[in-house]
C-alpha cells in the first residue's frame, strides 16, 4: 500500500502546474504535522533541548515551518526527473565551487558529508547536472517496490544510488575512481559511532564518512543547501575538513567528525526551520565505540 501511494503521490505531483508546487506542498506539509502530532511534539521537545531559551509560540513555528518545507521538497524531489537541466540549474547557486573543484581535481574522490537540511536530493541533482559523478549513500528500504521507486526516481536525475550496508566495496571503487560518494551524516542511524556534540548537545556521531575518507585518501568535503524566498535553493561548499597527521588515527578521526558537526550545526542554526527535527537525533548511546 505505502508504494502505491508513493507513486499516486508523485504521479500527481507531477500534474501540479509549477507556480502551485509550493501552495500545495505547504498544505501537504501542514496536513502531515496535523495527522503526525507525534512526530510535531519529538520536534517540539528537540528544539527545545537545543534552544532553551526560545519561546513555546517560535518552537511552533518552527515545527510548522519544517513540515512546510517538507511537503515542497516532496513535490520538487518527484518532479526532478521530468525538470529540464536548464531549468533544475537555474534554480540552483553554488557558493565555495572552488573549494569543491580543488578537491576533485586531485582524483582521489570526494567524500561529500551533508545533511537533512533544505532539499538534499535537489543538493545531489545539482552536482550531477554540474557533470560530476555522483553517488549517494542511503539505506535500502524494507518495501523492495519503494526502495525501487526511490533509486529510481534518483536514477533518473543521474545519480547512482549505494547500499549502506551492502555496498561497501562499491563506495571505496567509486572514491578510487575519482568520484564523489554523498552522506548523509547528521541522524543516529544505529551504526557505531562516537559521543561529540551536534547543536551543543551530546550526540552519537557516526564515523564513517571520516573513516572513508581517511582509508581511501578521498577529500572530506563538508556542503549544505537550503531553499531561499524566492524559491531558489543555495548550496554552500563550507571547507575541506583536512586530517591532522600529527594525531593517532582514531584521535585524527574524532576531530575530523566534529568539525563535521560543527559546520552542519552552524547551517542548521541558519535556517532552523529547514532540518528534520523530528528524528531521534539524541539517543542513548548504547552503540559508541572507543
């Protein structure tokens, strides 16, 4: 059933003329926050562990908000592969390239670490469009016909998709190649990971875009995107995180993990309303390695 509506949805969306994708993706956004009070409230206690200081009425909102700019990234995301290159690159600006092209001229890959801020999947579109060699990390879906329909609809959009858990060997091949392998790195997806603060708060990080880069000799890139008024998206290449060879590896790694945090966390301050708060980003930490 889940797939099925699925494809109705993005079937539908795709009809949606353009200037009624962000009225419509607004009142989707508002009827999930409505009929997910549970996932409302989880973002609401979120944002308050982060933002003691904000009142009840700016938390709400905030909440609103993010689920706006999910119902609108879902009517974008479906309607990427039917978008014209032209017009997918002129909603798209590119700040700090130069940092990005630097590291990939070097052919050793790109480890691209990012997060579930603004629109991720118009985030990876956009360097495919540039002529890069993308390829995006997720987990495999447990509904074979929605994970089909997700690699897909990424497909379609001229990125490849890799299993987290299964394709190991693909992302190491890829980076070896000079290409660009894409995390996201910001949730608590129940891999190991180290205790380093994200937003302030302690949280369990995971180490694997760090280890990636380290154990291949890939470029560790730090970007965000997020969507402007007027309906723009800015991505922002923030910095090549470089390893401190004087550490030991794990000491290296650590470092390398939390700067990663700190720059989404600086992005996310920036546009708040645009991060997924309602994951269970602050878990015990039962999975932590040493």
């Amino acid at each position: 059933m889940a797939d099925r509506a699925v494809r109705l949805l993005a079937a539908a969306a795709r009809l949606v003329p353009e200037s009624w994708v962000y009225p419509v993706g607004r009142r989707l956004g508002r009827i999930a926050a409505y009929a997910g009070r549970a996932y409302s409230a989880r973002a609401h206690a979120n944002i308050a562990a982060v933002f003691p200081t904000w009142t009840p009425a700016r938390r709400r909102g905030v909440v609103l908000r993010m689920f706006e700019h999910l119902g609108i990234g879902v009517l974008e995301a479906v309607r990427l592969p039917t978008t014209p290159l032209a017009v997918r690159s002129e909603r798209v600006s590119v700040q700090g390239r130069e940092i990005f092209d630097a590291a990939f001229r070097r052919g050793r890959g790109v480890v691209a670490a990012t997060g579930h801020i603004g629109n991720w999947e118009v985030l990876a579109a956009c360097f495919a469009d540039l002529g890069y060699p993308v390829h995006v990390v997720a987990r495999r879906h447990p509904n074979p016909r929605l994970h089909d329909f997700i690699v897909g609809l990424r497909n379609g959009y001229g990125v490849n998709v890799l299993d987290r858990d299964r394709d190991t060997r693909g992302m190491l091949k890829a980076l070896r190649g000079g290409e660009i392998v894409a995390l996201l790195v910001d949730q608590d997806t129940r891999v190991q990971g180290t205790m380093l603060p994200f937003l302030g708060v302690p949280a369990v990080t995971p180490l694997g875009h760090v280890r990636l880069a380290l154990r291949t000799g890939a470029a560790l890139v730090a970007l965000t995107i997020t969507r402007e008024d007027s309906g723009r998206h800015a991505v922002t290449v923030w910095e090549e995180i470089i390893p401190d060879t004087s550490l030991p590896e794990e000491d290296r790694t650590e470092v390398m993990a939390r700067r990663c945090n700190e720059i989404l966390g600086k992005a996310i301050s920036l546009a708040p309303e645009q991060w997924v708060w309602m994951h269970r980003r602050w878990r015990q930490p039962s999975r932590v390695t040493t």
